[in-house]
C-alpha cells in the first residue's frame, strides 16, 4: 500500500491544473485515470487546436443552479493567470472571434505543458487504473483508502476530477456522480450541453438536403439568444449558435431563426417591391442567403408566390413573409445526447462544496472540481477556464 498527500480522480483539464499547484507546494500527489492516456479531452479540442481560454470571462458565462458558486475561483486565478503559463512555454496562441484563444499548432502543446509542468513538481501519473473502491478512514492523516486495479493506495487529500458523460468514448463516465453521493452528496439532473439539435418533423429532410451549409443568424429561446452561425447537417443542426442555446434548452420546446438579425425585413421587402417589381423574391433573397437555403425557405414560406413578381405580391403577404425570416420556428426532437456533447449541464451540488477550495462540507479532504460539478461554461473557451481555476483552488489547499 502507498501513500500520498494528495490522490486525483481524474487526468484531464482540471485534474493536472490541481496536481501541478499541489506539487509545487510540496505535496506528494498521485493522479489516477482509468483512461490509457490522460488529457484526451484537451487533445481533442477546438479540432485539436485546443481553445484553451477566452479573454472576456465573466460569471455571466456559466450555467449553475447556485450562480454565484463559480466567482470566487475564477477571480483568483484568472485568464491572465493561465496565459501568463502558455507564454511561459512559449506556446504560440492566436485570437478568433468573441476572444476565443487557440494555439497555432497543436493541442498537444497544452498537454504536455501541464505534464512538464507535473513533472517539475514531483507529480506522479498513472493511467488504465480502474478504482474498485474508495472508503473514508479514521486515520486522520490518511483520510482515504483507494481500491484499484494497480493496487491500493492512501491518501489525506481526495480530489474527484472525473469530469461528466460528455463523449463517452473518451472515457467519460458517472463515477465521480456515484462517489459524490457515496459521501452525501446532492447530484443535480445531468444532461448533455454544447450538443448539435436533431430533428423529426419535416425539417430533417431539409437539413439533410442544405448538409454542410452555414449561415449566422440570431438564435433564440424565451431564456437566451446567441448571434453565431448555425450548420445544417445530415442529422439536424449544428454549428455555434445552437450549440450555446442548447444549454439553455428545455425537451418540446421550439427555437427561433432569425436570418436577417441585422435588417427588418417588412421594410426591405416593401422597399424591393418598389425598386424592383419585376423581380422574383428567390431572386433577390438570393444575394443574401446561399440558394439552396432560398429555395428551402420559399417552400415554407410563399410556395403559391414563388413565380409571381414582387409587384404582384400582397403587401400583407411580404409582411408575412418577411416575419417568417425574422421568426423560422423550429421544434428539435432531442439533442444528439452525451455521444457528441462537450460537457455536461448539472452534477454535484455546489451548495455542499466550499467556493474557496472546493472542498466538501460534508466529508473533511474531499474536493470536487471541473466538470462534475454543476458549473458549465458557455462555447467558447470557458469550460476549460473553469477547470484552470476550480483546480488552481483545489491544489492551493489540498
């Protein structure tokens, strides 16, 4: 049996940022992962480019049923903070829209900054370890015992950095959830966030038929809205904007499209029929949206016009039309669920864990971080700030 000050669940994102702040202090620590490699989340991202952080983070860019959990740790240990280390390494990053930050070459360079950065700090890793067990003891020196396929091992500190169900074929799994309520944790309802919509009305046919198309709209739902491109694919909808609003969406209920965010549409249509009453409408929505998407919409939205000029149209019906622009209503079936999600929304309580060290109120050196618990970060860069900072907390204590 061996003995470390500190044992972590977990070898992704949060997981390593704990495991480095700890060893620095000294601290002998041991990460384990059931996975045959750590870090394969981070590989994978921002198509393996790694959209490691953003520069506009704030509070209002995460999901909690208790909003105010995630302030503390992320004040603490900042943005800035985290680039100040990839600078460090000399890793090359470049800037896209809305602040996302990414590195020029590879997802790789994030990874192996975090193991050189373990490696300098005494930080012990092993991977495919299955964890049979784990007991609370009366040892108040080694608090935990862990039952594994590579043996047993002691521990003061536990931290559970197992991340969520997003992507199981990473390696995701429920264990951190069960764990949490082994030592009386509340678990909050989990479902799959940051997910493409699907569809099982009319619309998949045409999402089938417009695969591969994008275009920015205006996306919305009575509780959020986001300005980003939506992709049409052969399974539904994809592409940024939905997966944002999907967070913030609730089974049954419809989504709204606006496809001219940036126009009103009742007047430009009425002004074209002035300027050009000779035009067909496909013809002039043409220069502005891909055909194949006018001719989609023309279907849904003025068949019986579709070969009268604009000059022949009723006013009324323009207007009609014109709100259908402004107003696509679409009704998603489900989700494509954890297999394609990049996180996932609820987990453990942040009532029952301290928002300074992420320890747990009810079970004394136990600390829960990441993704397992109920803080989930906006697209963009903010599911990983999370992890920098909620493990930057844990590690400062642990």
């Amino acid at each position: 049996m061996t003995s470390y000050d500190v044992i972590i669940i977990g070898g992704g994102a949060s997981g390593l940022m704990c495991a480095l702040q700890a060893g620095q202090r000294g601290r002998r620590v041991l990460v384990l992962d059931r996975s045959n490699k750590v870090g394969k989340k981070i590989l994978m991202s921002g198509g393996g480019r790694c959209n490691f952080m953003n520069l506009d983070v704030t509070p209002d860019n995460f999901l909690s049923d208790n909003p105010h959990f995630s302030i503390s740790a992320l004040k603490r240990y900042t943005q800035w903070d985290f680039l100040a280390l990839v600078d460090k390494h000399g890793i090359a990053w470049h800037e896209r829209k809305h602040g996302q930050l990414f590195c020029n070459e590879s997802a790789k360079d994030i990874l192996n900054m975090l193991l050189a950065e373990c490696a300098d700090a005494g930080v012990e890793i092993r991977t495919s370890c299955e964890i049979t067990g784990v007991k609370a003891t009366a040892d108040s020196g080694q608090r935990f015992l862990i039952d594994s396929s590579l043996g047993k091992f002691t521990g003061e500190s536990l931290v559970v950095a197992t991340g969520g169900l997003s992507i199981p074929t990473m390696g995701a799994s429920g264990f951190g959830y069960d764990l949490a309520r082994q030592f009386g944790h509340s678990v909050l309802p989990t479902r799959a966030g940051l997910v493409p919509f699907m569809f099982s009305d009319g619309f998949k046919a045409i999402s089938e038929r417009l695969s591969g198309l994008a275009h920015e709209v205006l996306m919305d739902n009575p509780r959020a809205s986001f300005r980003e491109n939506i992709l049409f694919t052969h399974r539904g909808l994809s592409g940024p904007a939905v997966l944002q609003l999907s967070n913030y969406w609730l089974p049954g209920e419809p989504v709204t499209v606006n496809l001219f965010p940036d126009e009103d549409m009742q007047h430009g249509l009425l002004a074209r029929k002035k300027s050009h009453p000779r035009s067909l409408l496909r013809t002039l929505l043409a220069e502005q949206l891909a055909r194949s998407l006018v001719d989609e919409l023309q279907a849904l939205l003025w068949p019986a016009y579709a070969e009268t000029p604009l000059a022949e149209i009723p006013d009324a019906q323009l207007l009609q039309i014109a709100d259908g622009l402004h107003g696509w209503v679409l009704r998603p079936s489900s989700t494509e669920g954890y297999r394609t999600a990049e996180v996932t929304l609820g987990g453990v309580s942040c009532d029952e864990v301290s928002s300074k060290t992420m320890e747990s109120k009810r079970q004394p050196g136990l600390y829960f971080i990441g993704e397992v618990l109920d803080v989930t970060g906006h697209l963009g860069g903010f599911n990983f700030q999370w992890a920098w900072s909620s493990g930057h907390a844990a590690g400062l204590v642990v």
